[in-house]
C-alpha cells in the first residue's frame, strides 16, 4: 500500500486531515482523524474504503503555549 494510505482497523498514526475514498456509492471527502484511534470501516463500502493523509496537525494540548501545567 503507498505511504500514507490507511484501511479499516489500521491505527490513526498522525492526528489531521485525511481525504476518505469509498469505493462506489458517494464521492471523495475529508474528515479529521486524531491519532490513537484507529481508521473505521464505513457502512456502506465497509473495507473497502481508504483514507488519505492530506495535512498534518498537532492536538492542542501538544502545542507548548496551550499545555494545562503551565
């Protein structure tokens, strides 16, 4: 699989903005995905879809001028 291309059941590596890819039913779209979690299947295409790291971005608590123990 091309570098920064995820299947369902994958672990989320990088919190950010993927572009999703299903396989017949509705067009491409973006959504936000935190990492830690994992990559779900979608309900019509199930594993067949693929999510695409666009952008990168940090959570906020990660950013030194938001930490809470400041």
């Amino acid at each position: 699989m091309p570098e920064n291309v995820y299947s369902p059941g994958d672990s989320v590596p990088q919190s950010g903005v993927y572009r999703v890819v299903h396989r017949d039913h509705r067009d491409d779209h973006e959504a936000t995905l935190l990492d830690g979690g994992t990559f779900p299947p979608c309900t019509n295409c199930g594993d067949q879809v693929r999510f695409h790291l666009q952008r990168a971005a940090a959570r906020i608590h990660k950013d030194s001028d938001f930490e809470s123990d400041k």
